[in-house]
C-alpha cells in the first residue's frame, strides 16, 4: 500500500532517479526496499525509499548498488522562502529519523542528492556525515560553450577517439555485459554487481526509456569502449563504461562520453558524471569542464559492535601507515 502511495506521489512530484519505484525494485529487488511517508493537511508531503541489507551485525539502511544518492524527498510547501523551506526539512527529517530510531537498525546511512545543500537536521538527531563530490555540466544546452569549457588536453583525445572509432552503436542487455565485464577483468576485479541485478536493471531503463547501452566499434568490428546512460527528467547519468583491453590508447572512451554529452543536450537535460572520490577518475571528470557539486552521506550507527569493528579498522590503518 505504501508503494503504490509512493507510486502517486511520483507522478506529481520530480523524484530524482535514483529514487524512483522501477529504478528501487532494478536495482534492490522488489522486497528489499520500502518508503516511509510523511503526510501533511490530507497529502502526503515528503518520502524517503530505502533499501535493507541484513549483514554481519545486524540490518542495514545502506546504499542500494549502482545508486549515486537516495534519501528523502520533498514536496515543499507552494510559495515557501528560505526560512519556511528550512523549517519544513527539519520538520521531515525528525519525523524520518524517528522512523529510523524506531527499526532496530545496526547502521543508517544514505547519500542525499545534491539538492539537499544542509545536513544540520540529521546532526541535531545524531548522525554523521561525509562530504562527497560529483562533477556536473549543468546546462548542456549550448555544445560550442561545453567544448570550450573542456580541457584542451580532452578535447585532443574526444577528436583522436572520434577518429579511431568506425561508429557509435548499441549493445543488447547480453552483450554490453560480456563487454564491460572486461573493464574489471583487466584489473582482476569482480564485477561488483550481479548479472540478475544487471538483466533487472537493463530492462527496466529501457522499458522507461531512460537508458542507453552505447559502444564505440572500430575499423575492424571490434567494440573498444562501452558506456551506459540513464536520465530523469533533469539530469543524465554517466553510470556504466570503461575501455576494453587493448584500446586504452585510442580515447574511444572519451570520445563515448562527448557523444553523452550530445545526447544530453538533445533531450535538453543536465550531464552528471555520478562522482568519484577515486583521484584518478575524479580529475578525469573534471577535464569536461563539469562544476562540482557536493553532496552528502548521512550516517547513524546504532550497534556497538559496528562501531568497535569500525574503530580497531582505523587503528589497524594507522598502524600500518
């Protein structure tokens, strides 16, 4: 019941993507997310998804996999300032973390998008929490002046990749699996997400027309680079991708991302590069000429095992540092 609520209250409200029903039943599995609601004068005026994870000591609110940010959403009062905005989120997010007191949790702990620009609610009810940063091209509208605010390096390597790649196309669910697969078999990594999760998530942003499966192929049929998109209403995300073994020096991979960029400005929509704190893959955001936009990872430990476990870590770094 509170779904299909939750269902309702998307249809008249921008709910990020990360945050709506199909993208939580993808990438959660149907029964291990829920919503809590907050309702005011008859209508629901506030929502906030989350996926439980059962772990080592005890349940978790954690980040759902492949999910940039979730948290709460809200419906702000029509015509509210400043202050009656603020007062309206401290409202909700008491409420919320009530809710949360009240589930018997080891740990809570989501990353809000960043549109949430102030933890100070969630501090005074006792959490924690930790800056993250994402890179974003806010207003795709003009290509000219989104090449221009490129590094000069990166758009040398967007124009080499364009042409070491014969075409731009598409991959089925199958075959950009086998294919992106390889990005982590080249650095003996697992792929950190399941192929059921995958299949659920492929076919979920196709059937909501908002993902795309991109591959850049060369002279010889050869995919050299792959890259998967999805989008709201207001931003695109740069989800998936990465080169394939052999191709790293042709920049198919740069090239992939401008052609993003394009498919952004054509649906008229915002580019997130989805952030990393990785040093590496941080700068190669930046490069794009993106703005960086911070954001926030709420956190409440309740279990005090959690917390020794968490604290002989730390010393254990230290200690090695």
């Amino acid at each position: 019941m509170r779904k299909d609520r939750y269902e309702q209250f998307c249809e008249r409200v921008y709910v990020p993507l990360y945050s709506k029903p199909w993208w939580m039943d993808a990438v959660c599995g149907s029964e291990n997310w829920d919503v809590w609601l907050y309702e005011e004068g008859g209508h629901i005026a506030a929502a906030m998804p989350y996926y439980l994870e059962e772990r080592k000591y005890g349940l978790y609110i954690t980040k759902p996999p492949l999910t940039q940010n979730n948290g709460i959403v809200f419906d702000h009062p029509v015509g509210a300032g400043i202050v009656a905005r603020a007062k309206f989120e401290e409202k909700v997010v008491r409420a919320a973390m009530a809710h949360v007191d009240s589930l018997g949790l080891a740990v809570y702990e989501q990353q809000f998008p960043t549109s949430y620009i102030t933890w100070l609610p969630h501090s005074w009810c006792g959490c924690a929490a930790l800056p993250r940063y994402t890179y974003v091209i806010k207003d795709t509208s003009d290509l000219d002046s989104v090449w221009q605010g490129m590094s000069s390096s990166y758009r040398k390597n967007v124009k080499k990749g364009r042409r070491n790649l014969a075409s731009v196309g598409e991959l089925d669910r199958e075959r950009f699996w086998i294919e992106h697969a390889k990005v982590f078999e080249r650095q003996n990594l697992p792929v950190p997400f399941s192929r059921t999760m995958w299949t659920r998530l492929f076919d979920a942003a196709y059937a909501a027309q908002s993902g795309r499966a991109l591959c850049a192929v060369t002279g010889d049929g050869q995919v050299a680079s792959v890259l998967f998109l999805v989008w709201d209403e207001r931003r695109m995300y740069h989800l998936l991708g990465g080169t394939m073994p052999g191709f790293s020096g042709l920049e198919t991979y740069n090239a992939l991302t401008w052609t993003g960029i394009e498919l952004a400005h054509e649906k008229g929509l915002a580019y997130d590069f989805e952030g990393s704190m990785i040093e590496r893959i941080a700068k190669s955001f930046r490069e794009f000429g993106g703005t960086p936009e911070l954001y926030f990872r709420i956190r409440k430990v309740y279990s005090p095992e959690v917390v020794r476990m968490e604290a002989e870590q730390h010393v254990s770094r230290l200690e090695v540092s």
